[in-house]
C-alpha cells in the first residue's frame, strides 16, 4: 500500500494517506466554471447552485443554464457539456416532469414560452448544433428528439462520414403525442399535430397539418387543436361540432 495516493473521477476526489482514505467532493469545482441562472420576470437574472426538480452534471467548463423564476420542474436531469446552453422560459401549468435533457459542446437547447412535458427526452449532443422549440408546445410521454444518430454511417468506398449531427426546429403551438420520436435536421411549422408512435426523419413546411406514420407524412390539412379536452372545448366556447 503506497504511503500517499490520490484518486479522481467526475465528481469526488480521494486522498490516501498512511492508509487513511479522505474524501472531499468537487462538486462546486464544477460549478464554479458552469452557471445556472433564475431569470426573474423583470429581466433580472439571479445566479443559483442548485435548483430543486433537476440533477445537473457537467463536463467540462463553460456551460450556462437559464431557468424560470417559478420553479416548475420534477424527476429532470440536465447533464451539460463544455460551453454549452440551455435555456427555459415560462412554462405553463408547473409542467416539466421527468424531462432529460443532453447538451452537448458548443451546443444550444432553447424551450420558449408556455411549453408543456412529461418524460421528454432531448439528445442534443452534436456538437455545435442546436434544438428550438417554440411556443405554447405540448409534448407527450415518451417523446424523443435527436440532432445527431450517435454512431457514424461511413461511405464503403471512401470513409467519409454520411450522418452528421443537425439541427431540431420545431414552431409554436405543435402537439407530439406519445412515443412520437423527431430525427436530425428536422423544421416543422406552426400549429401541427404528430400522432402518436410518429418518426419525423424530414422537414415539413406546412402548417395546419396532421403528421402520422413511421416515416410520418400528412394525413390531414386545415387543422389547429386545443390543450383543452373535446368536451370542455364545446362547454367554454360554446362551438357547435361542425
């Protein structure tokens, strides 16, 4: 047994001595060269170490968080790599729950206003690529977004790398229904709705659509919907079926 050792991981750092084991956490080594901010309604940023709902690990230094005043999140883990982004803005109803979110270096993550989630789960991990979700979204269980394929497809003849990482652009006011999955270098428009157990593997620039199917395509035009149920949507409007 050496007199003297020192051993280091991601987090936690053990020293030996004379067989005597300290240990001591680098938890705010990490947090000290990342930054998670609380922007307050006034536009004022405040910085915090933790939040309560997300477990952060980072690698690297450099990454930096931008949270809602109101803390809306449950079950999440963010785990943020070198110089990467993340921003959140004013979700609605206290609705991000078990969201996993991966951004990679140089990487971008921005969900705007009124977005709603439940076990979400975002791979952004290009690197240098970005996810943008727009406005008033609603998002089903077991939705997956992926910028990048996470193994590369190589031309057999000469090597070269054929799938590189994309960017993720969804519009405002989309709802992805359950086990939904978007893939690189998608953009769809406003007000679409992905059925359930969908693969986007394009870009669709319609709005007012239905997308279904594995690979999904449009199967209905001229259509918006409602957070609201069928039934509580005639109550409050007042609407006739049609």
């Amino acid at each position: 047994m050496p007199l003297f050792s020192i051993e280091r991981n991601d987090i936690r750092t053990k020293i030996s001595f004379l067989g005597l084991k300290i240990s001591y956490s680098r938890l705010w080594s990490l947090l000290k060269n990342n930054k998670i901010y609380i922007l307050k309604q006034n536009g004022q940023k405040k910085r915090v170490y933790f939040v309560r709902g997300i477990k952060f690990k980072f690698f690297g230094k450099g990454a930096v968080c931008f949270l809602p005043e109101k803390n809306v999140f449950k079950n999440c883990r963010f785990d943020m790599y070198e110089n990467s982004f993340v921003e959140i803005k004013n979700p609605q109803n206290n609705w991000i729950d078990d969201l996993y979110l991966e951004t990679g270096p140089n990487c971008k993550t921005v969900i705007s206003d009124e977005c709603k989630m439940v076990d979400v789960r975002i791979y952004n991990a290009g690197p240098d690529c970005n996810v943008i979700i727009g406005k008033d979204c609603m998002f089903s269980n077991n939705v997956l977004i992926r910028t990048h394929d996470g193994h590369a497809i190589l031309d057999a003849k000469t090597k070269q790398v054929l799938n590189f990482p994309k960017d993720v652009v969804i519009g405002n006011h989309v709802w992805i229904a359950k086990n939904a999955a978007i893939l690189k270098g998608v953009n769809i428009c406003d007000n679409i709705v992905v059925a359930a157990n969908s693969l986007l593997n394009k870009s669709f620039k319609d709005s007012n659509i239905i997308l279904a199917g594995n690979p999904a395509k449009i199967v209905k035009t001229g259509v918006n919907w409602d957070f609201r149920s069928c039934t509580d949507y005639l109550k409050e409007e007042g609407a006739g079926n049609g």
